[in-house]
C-alpha cells in the first residue's frame, strides 16, 4: 500500500487556484493568478528538496498535466524536468484527445476506484500536483494520506480553495513545519486516527 501525498500552494485564505500565472485558471472571473510569482525563487529550492527529489508518480486533474505538459518536456535540463519528465503520470480526464507528455495514462472514468486501486499497487509514493477538482473528489473519498503545503502571505479574497466547503471533518498531525526566509511556510500535515477535529 502506498501513499498518496498533496502537494499545494495556498495563499493565506487557503485559494490555491492559478498560483504561477494569470492564465493558468481564471474561470470563475478569477484575476488574481500568478501569486507566488515574488516568492517564486525563494520557495522553489525548498519544494524541490523536500518534495520531488524521491521517485514518485503524479496524479494529475487534466487542466493541471496540460499546463506541466506545454513547459516541461520542453524545458531545460535540470534534476527537476528529469523527475517529472520520467514520473509515470496518471491523468483524471474524460476527453479522448491523446495523453502526449512521456509516460502519461488516462484514468478510467471512476477516479476514485483508479485511485484506490493504484494506492493497493507496489511502487513509488503518489502525489498531486494542484489539481484542486481531483483533490476534492479524492477528499471526499477520505483518500489523501499526506498534505504538503506552502502558504504565501498573500490574500486574494476568493477562488478555488485547498478545502472547500462542505469537506468531510478530519483531524491532521504536524509531521514537519519549517518557516521560509521570503515569508513562506512549509507544512507536512499527516492524516491522523478519527474523522471528527
């Protein structure tokens, strides 16, 4: 049985929606995309270090792979690009268009019966990259082991948030915390035993 980790940018109000650029997802008339932009250098050495240098495979909501697949195979070498690049990457989606990024596979139509599944599999741990539509339906499926997070000191009042309302009540225990010098927290949160808080 393997973990399935989160890995999600939030801001102080919890939004984790289009956190490195305007384009990224402003449905909703979202405009404040691209948040993390000031903190970009700063943050990115601590996510690489304590989230993406073990072998992992990536669950990814279809929006989400798109914008790794347009940057990534094409993007300068680095420890980085090789990880993702040669992660097995397991994508939500319900179009028939082609999966193009290296070691990419559709899930069948019942994410959450794949992802049970995959979690029942031998192999490097899972993790999510954004994709706040998955993270919800896994949430409520009481499937996510571990919460990787980073929170900004921004504000942007509204958008899609890491815990939406109505998620199911569930108690967390602080793995690790660690304090950023640009402002940024780096918390591991860890399902704990019970559902109420």
């Amino acid at each position: 049985m393997r973990e399935l980790g989160v890995l999600a940018f939030v801001t102080l109000d919890g939004v984790m929606q289009s956190p490195s650029a305007p384009e990224e997802d402003p449905s909703g008339g979202f405009a404040e995309g691209g948040w993390t932009a000031p903190y970009w250098d700063g943050v990115m050495p601590n996510v690489e270090r304590t989230a993406m240098a073990s072998p992992y495979d990536i669950l990814f909501g279809r929006k989400t792979y798109d914008i790794f697949a347009g940057h990534w195979p094409n993007a300068p070498k680095s420890d980085v690009a090789d990880m993702l690049n040669s992660a097995r990457k397991y994508v939500a989606t319900t179009r028939g268009d082609a999966l193009t990024w290296e070691n990419s596979q559709a899930l069948a139509n019942d994410v959450v019966s794949e992802v049970q599944r995959l979690k029942s599999e031998d192999g490097p741990r899972l993790q999510i990259h954004g994709s706040a539509a998955l993270i919800q339906t896994l949430l409520a499926a009481d499937l996510i082991d571990v919460f990787q997070i980073w929170t900004f000191p921004v504000v942007v009042g509204a958008g899609k948030r890491l815990f939406e309302a109505g998620v199911t009540p569930r108690r967390y225990a602080l793995q690790s915390v660690e304090a950023l010098e640009i402002g940024v927290v780096h918390q591991v949160l860890r399902r704990a035993e019970g559902n109420a808080p």
